[in-house]
C-alpha cells in the first residue's frame, strides 16, 4: 500500500510538472529571483484588472487605449516566457541565467515600444526610421524565441515560415507568388501596426482571454474544482461505470475554470482515472475516457477558451451569439459521452460505487423537481424583480442587485457551515464510498454565484464579455478573501485573523496562477498574429482560394475535409488559439467563397465553429496529443494507445462540425420557433446517440455488421434528413429577375434575399455565386432593395446591379458593379424534411426490438 501510495505521488508530480513545462512556465528560482517573478506576475494580473475596470475613466489615469495596452500585455507575456520558462530540457530550473533576464528585458522592451514612442511613431506613421526597424526585428526575433520556449517550435516554425514567404515571394512557385516585400515593409506592417502582431488576435486576449483566464484561476484556488468533482460523483459515481461518467461531468463543469485540455485532465483525472480503473475500466480507456471529457470542455459554454472570444472580432457577432450558436452541439456531444461510457460499462458487464444515498427512485425525483421548479422560480423573480428596479430606480438598481447578491452570498456561506468541509477521497484506497448528493451539492452553492454574475452580464446586461468578466472576477476576489472567514465565524471558529491571512495569500496566488497561465496564450496570439499580417501583406488569402479550388476540384467536402486534416495536423503542435488563428485565416473565407460558388450558402459563424472544433480535436490526436500523454501518466497505459483510444470516443465530435456545414439548424442558425427548436434538439440527441451506439459496436446487446451499417444511416438521415428530401422536393427555385421588386414584397419579414450572380472582379476573374442580403423589415420594396446596398437597372433584356455601395452588406458578400443577376432563389413550398424522420425511427425501433430479444435470449 506504501509502495502504491509512493508511486501515486510520483505520476501526481510528474503530471504537475507535465502541466507546469505546457501551461504556466516549470522555472521557479528561489530566493529574490522568484519573489521577483512573482511580483511581476502579481502586476500583470492587477494592471489587466486596472485595464478592464471603469476606474481609469472615472479617476482620468492611466487610461490606456488599445494598441498601448496590447504592447504592455505582450511586454509581460514576454518578460515571462523568458523567465518562466527555460530555454532546454536540460537548462536549470532553479534559476534564472544572466542572458535569460537580458533577453526578458529586452523583449519586453521592444514590445512597450509602441508605448514610450507612441507620439513619434504617429508621427512618422509609414515612414519608419532605423531605429524602428532595429526596434522591430530583434522585437520579432524574441517573439519567435519565446514562443518556442512556451509552446514548442511548431507556432515558431509556421511563423516563420509565413515570414520567410514574405520576402521570397517572387521565387516561389507561380501559384503562390507575389511581389515580396522588404525589410523596412515587413517589419513596419508586422511590428509598428495593428495589422500584424498587434493586431485582432492579441486585442481579443488583452481584452478578454486575461480576464477568463483569471476568473478561472481565481474559482480553482477557492476549490470549485473539487467542488464539482464531488458534486459529479455524489450524483453518478453509482451507476453503472459511474466514476466514468461523474468524470465527464466533472470535467465539462471544470471548463469553466480551465481552459486548458491538460489542466482539465490533471484537475479532475488524478481522482476520476483510478476509480474508473477500479470499477473495471482497463487502464487506456480510462485515460481516454478523461482526454475525450477534457477535450470537450473547452467546448462548453460559457467560458469556451481563447479562442471563442476571437470569433466575436473575426466572425463579427456577439458572444451571446457565439455562445448561442455552440451550445446545442457541445450539449449533444457531452451527453453522447456518458452515453459512450455507458455502452462501455454495459459490454464489460460493470458496476458503480457504493452509494450513501439511501432515497427511493421516488424521494429522488421529487427532489429534482423541487429543485428545477425552485431555479426556475427564483430565476424569474430575480430577473423581472431585477427588471422591475430597473424602470423605476434606473442606475440605483446595479446598487439594489449588489445588496441581494451580497445577502445571497452570506446566506449560502452560512449554509455551506451546517454541512462538512469537502474533500478528495484517497482514489488508491481499498474502500471509496461516494459523498452523500444532498450535502456535497449545498456545501458549495455559493460558487455558482460568481458563474451567475458572469453569464447575467453576458446575456441580460449585454456588457462585453471582457467587462462581464471584471465583474465575475471582482465577485471571485471578494469571495477569496472572504469565504474561509466567514465559515470559520459562521462555525464560531476563534483563529479568524490565520484564516484571513490565508485567503490573502489564496488571492494573491490565485492571481499570480492566472498571470502563469496566460503567458502561453499571449506569445501564441502574437506570434499568430505574424500569419494574419502576412496574409494581410501578401494577398495570399486569394491565392488559397485557388489553391484550395484546385485540389479539392470545387467539391465542399472535399474542401472541408482538408481543412479538417490541416486543423488535426498543425493542432498537434500549435495550442489551439494559434491553430485556430492560422486556419480560419486561411480557410474561412475559402470555404465561404467557393461554397457560394456551389450554391452553399455557409454561414461564417459556421465556418469558424468548424475550425475550432478540430483544433480542439487535435489536443487528443496521436502522436502528440498532450492531454493523452497526462492521462496516460496517470493511468499508468501506453499514451499512443490512450490518445487513439480518446480519438475513437471523440468521433462523434469530428462528425458534429460537418452535419452544422450542411444543416446549420444544429448550430441553431435559422431557427424559426420554439416548435423548431424544440424538434430540432430532439432530433439531435437522438442522432448523436444512436451514432454513438454505432461507433462503439454495442447497443442492446453486440451489434452485428449490418446493424452498425443501418445505425449509421439512421443517425445520417435524422442529422441531415434535407440530403434526400431535396431529390425529392427541390428546397428551392428560380425566379426571374425581372420580377425582383413584386418577390420582394411578398417576402416574408426577416427572411433574407437570396440571389445567383455572376460578374468579372478586380483580378480579371469570372466569378459566378449564391448571395444572401439581409433586408430590412420595414418600407416598400425599392427602400428595403436599397437597405442591402445595391441599386439595379435593366440592360438588353439583364438586370445589372448599376451600384454598391460601400460597407454594405452587398458588397460584404462580394458583389460589384455591372454584375448580372442571374436568377432569385425562393423557397419551394413542399412538406417539412423531418417527416423523413419517422421512417428512420421505426427502423430504429425494429433494430431495437430485435436486438432486445436477441439479448433475451443470450440470457436465457
């Protein structure tokens, strides 16, 4: 037992030490160097607090506008990838070398450039001097090197291999050549601008990334993380393979705290892996079970990674929108993993946990109920109540709300005492019974408040994500400092003054975490920033187009294919920020172009959400998935064979991103009322289960070959019903042109114009497409025409769009002057696609009964 409790705390430090070299940094030097590094951590947590705040603007100091606050970001993030994380595998971690702290300052110098010589640089905007320019490169030169040291040479190598294309565009091969650029060019539109690494990409973590990062950080140290380990297995660690699916549950909660694959498989795995290994799970799935679990996480709203919060500047919506358009599929994709590890538990035949719960089924479900009907209640009075202050105290209600929260907190504080403090069960141990659900669920309420403060900004306020997440954040301050001594006077405790000292020292570590964290984030995003300036510089945006157009011979899956491959291979090396920056540059506005072309209209949103989700893929793909290669460490099983094990549950993730392209319902695009949508989620999980049951080989009972194949085809037709149903019934057809203002004015209200055009672009190219325009709901059709930015006349029997005007959504879509149109697409009046689905279900029913009886008969 001594020899097994010596290794368990040997794997736990190597994992520890596996999160620290991936994620925050494994160099801690003692003495006055790490007090130092500490403070220094400690002042980018706290100017990032300054910067999001309203304080600046209501004292008139320090207010920073965007481009300077971008330069102090990555002027810490680069001090500390210098710092923080050693140069080798081989390089001392116990110290800081004299060259390191001079490469530190001088990177961080060169990023706050832009800071000290902001009015000269203004200046002498597009005329810069030697000194920029030494300024820029050895400024791009310590960016490059400090990704290396935080993420590994792949985002180093792409960079530069991006900038080595900037200069050698006219040795390159035709199809991807252009004029180059020089050095003075280069490094002015890269370094000196907002096009290049100060561009989108590091506004959005300087923004808002920091801010979540922090928030996350702030609730782990304060022990949500155990908190809803406990909760999870409290409510499943019973059933069948239980410890397996209170891991995916634990770990889908604990996205809300880490946005980390990695993070996520230590926080919750170190616990959930040996118990599902002792419920009968063999060592590898049980690692897989906690990658695939931990992958998703960074899919779940609302806190989503870094990388969601770009696809509100990218894709140019709200993340409230963002939010909206993600959390069908990350919900379908969770519950189809308990789902998964269900099948699994029922093939080999095993049990849950001993349970302390000794409620009936129906004691159970009442306390559901009440439980469901109370959050509903109380949601409603809060939010009308709230509402109701509002109209008649105006501002005086933010006060009003503070007052209630704060009484709320108090209570739930006070409530939490009457139950015992939480705490993490030996999982090597020879009896593990799980904590009681009642108890464990009321001794941490209190946390969910901070998440409520977060998602009540976002959704009913509307504030930008980066304010909703100061405040979520200030509530997590004044819980840190306050919920240990509270408890303890609630408990009549007499040592307030040490549990007071330590909330302290948990805050201010809980801030110094969260500056370690982001430092692998903020050189990422710079650093991609060099691909996006270079697309920029180059126009080989356009050049993909082509490039794209001709391997995949203009098929859209073929085309999302390759970016689906391209996503999995630069995500085994690159974070998926990076990989995300990198592809949806590229790829976006080419599956959104040459789908067009085709007749597909892709929603951007769509596109990005594709993207993200493959990047996020490859954290568990061989043979470098680092999340497989933690859990693997914990489990103790081969990671190659736990990384493939992973991929093969995340499957249903992979299938997930194409069904959205060609069914955007799913993402909850063009959802027309709650019938819809309430059908349209049905239809979903049912999909998503029964390709579960398919990909595992096991529903009732063993499938046999061709009841994998008619699973497929079932979950195929419920995904996408619309793929046979249009050969059937065309969706649309074609009207003349002609008639364009009677078809507008029939039109119903939202309902977008959708036109096939055709025309020559600036480049000689002749492009012939599908738009959609929005328009307007009010006025005659002329005006409402007009709203979309256009203007048409009629030539020789053609109607020519004779305007565009700029910035509209017309000339967004692409569309130019003296470009034909050629025909409106209008919908088909023809009965609802899912009727298509009732075949499908009562072959499903058919293959259940019989695998049933089948199962029957086995136990007979």
């Amino acid at each position: 037992m001594e020899e097994k409790s010596q290794h368990s705390h040997r794997v736990s430090e190597e994992v520890q030490q596996m999160v620290a070299q991936a994620d925050s940094g494994a160099r801690s030097p003692a003495g006055l160097p790490g007090k130092f590094l500490w403070l220094v951590a400690l002042s980018w947590a706290l100017f990032q607090l300054w910067y999001a705040s309203p304080l600046p603007f209501i004292v008139n100091f320090a207010v920073f506008n965007d481009t300077e606050a971008r330069a102090i970001h990555l002027s810490f993030a680069i001090f500390l990838s210098f710092t923080a994380f050693p140069a080798f595998k081989n390089s001392s971690f116990d110290s800081v070398p004299w060259h390191d702290w001079l490469f530190a300052l001088a990177g961080a110098f060169s990023a706050s450039y832009l800071v000290v010589f902001h009015a000269q640089l203004a200046d002498r905007a597009g005329a810069p001097i030697t000194q920029d320019i030494v300024v820029a490169v050895c400024g791009m030169l310590l960016l490059l090197e400090a990704t290396r040291r935080a993420l590994g040479p792949p985002l180093m190598v792409v960079a530069t291999v991006f900038l080595a294309y900037t200069f050698a565009g006219p040795y390159m091969p035709e199809v991807i050549s252009h004029k180059g650029a020089s050095l003075n060019k280069a490094m002015s539109h890269q370094w000196l601008t907002t096009e290049g690494v100060f561009g989108v990409a590091l506004g959005v973590s300087t923004s808002f990334v920091f801010l979540f990062v922090l928030f996350g950080a702030l609730l782990d140290k304060a022990g949500a993380g155990n908190y809803f380990t406990q909760v999870a297995f409290s409510l499943l660690g019973h059933m069948r393979g239980g410890p397996a699916k209170a891991a995916v549950v634990s770990s889908g909660l604990s996205g809300l705290v880490s946005g980390s694959s990695i993070a996520n498989v230590v926080t919750t795995g170190t616990f959930t892996i040996p118990l599902m290994k002792r419920v009968g799970f063999p060592a590898y799935k049980a690692g897989a079970v906690e990658v695939a679990a931990s992958t998703n996480g960074q899919l779940t709203p609302p806190i989503m990674g870094a990388a969601a919060f770009l696809m509100v500047e990218y894709v140019g919506i709200s993340y409230i929108e963002v939010i909206q358009h993600a959390i069908l599929p990350a919900l379908i994709s969770y519950i189809a993993l308990i789902y998964i590890v269900h099948l699994e538990a029922m093939k080999a035949g095993m049990e849950g946990l001993p349970s302390s719960n000794t409620a009936t089924l129906a004691q159970k479900l009442t306390v559901w109920a009440f439980i469901i009907l109370g959050v509903c209640i109380g949601s409603l009075a809060i939010y009308y109540g709230l509402g109701w202050t509002k109209t008649y105290l105006g501002d005086g209600s933010y006060l009003v709300a503070g007052v209630v929260m704060l009484v709320g907190y108090l209570f739930l504080i006070w409530y939490a005492t009457q139950y015992p403090e939480l705490k993490m069960d030996d999982p090597e141990a020879e009896v593990v019974r799980l904590p009681p659900t009642g108890p464990t669920v009321k001794s941490g309420l209190y946390f969910l408040l901070p998440v409520a403060v977060l998602i009540w900004c976002l959704t009913v306020e509307r504030f930008s994500p980066g304010l909703s997440a100061f405040w979520a954040t200030v509530f997590m301050v004044i819980i840190l400092l306050t919920h240990k001594p509270l408890k303890a006077l609630f408990r009549k405790e007499q040592n307030l003054a040490d549990y007071f000292l330590e909330s302290i020292e948990d805050l201010f570590n809980g801030l110094v975490s969260g500056a370690r964290n982001m430092i692998g984030i903020g050189v990422a995003t710079a650093a991609a920033g060099i691909v996006v300036g270079t697309v920029t510089l180059t126009g080989i945006g356009l050049v993909m187009t082509e490039f794209v157009e001709f391997i995949s011979a203009g098929n859209v899956f073929l085309m999302l294919l390759f970016t689906a491959v391209i996503s999995l291979i630069l995500g085994m090396g690159l974070p998926t920020t990076a990989n995300y920056i990198v592809v949806s540059t590229l790829m976006a506005p080419v599956i959104v172009t040459l789908g067009a072309e085709h007749g597909l209209i892709v929603p951007l949103i769509a596109v990005h959400l594709f993207v993200f989700y493959f990047g996020i893929l490859a954290d568990d793909t061989p043979p470098v998935g680092l999340a497989a290669f933690a859990a693997a460490a914990i489990a103790r099983s081969d990671p190659i064979k736990t990384g493939i094990q992973g991929f093969t549950y995340d499957i249903r993730t992979a299938v997930l991103p194409f069904m959205f392209i060609y069914n955007t319902e799913l993402i909850l695009y063009g959802i027309e009322s709650v019938p819809h949508l309430i059908l349209t989620v049905i239809g979903a999980l049912i999909a998503m289960l029964v390709f579960a049951a398919a990909t595992q080989g096991f529903w009732f009972t063993k499938n046999r070959w061709y009841e994998t194949g008619l699973l497929l085809l079932i979950a195929f037709v419920i995904f996408r019903p619309g793929f046979f149903w249009d050969e059937v019934f065309p969706p649309t057809k074609q009207v003349d042109p002609h008639s364009i203002m009677t078809f507008i004015d029939k039109l119903p209200a939202e309902q977008p114009l959708v036109l096939r055009v055709a025309g020559e672009t600036l480049d000689g190219d002749f492009v012939e497409k599908t738009v959609q325009l929005k328009l307007e709901n009010e006025g005659d059709a002329e005006s409402k025409l007009r709203s979309t930015g256009i203007e048409l006349r009629t030539e020789e029997q053609n109607v020519l769009v004779d305007m565009v005007e700029f910035g509209s959504d017309a000339q967004n879509a692409g569309i130019d002057f003296d470009w034909k149109i050629l025909y409106i697409e209008a919908e088909n009046e023809r009965p609802d696609k899912q009727w298509l689905w009732l075949p499908a279900l009562a072959l499903l029913f058919a293959l259940g009964f019989l695998q049933i009886q089948r199962r029957n008969r086995s136990a007979g």
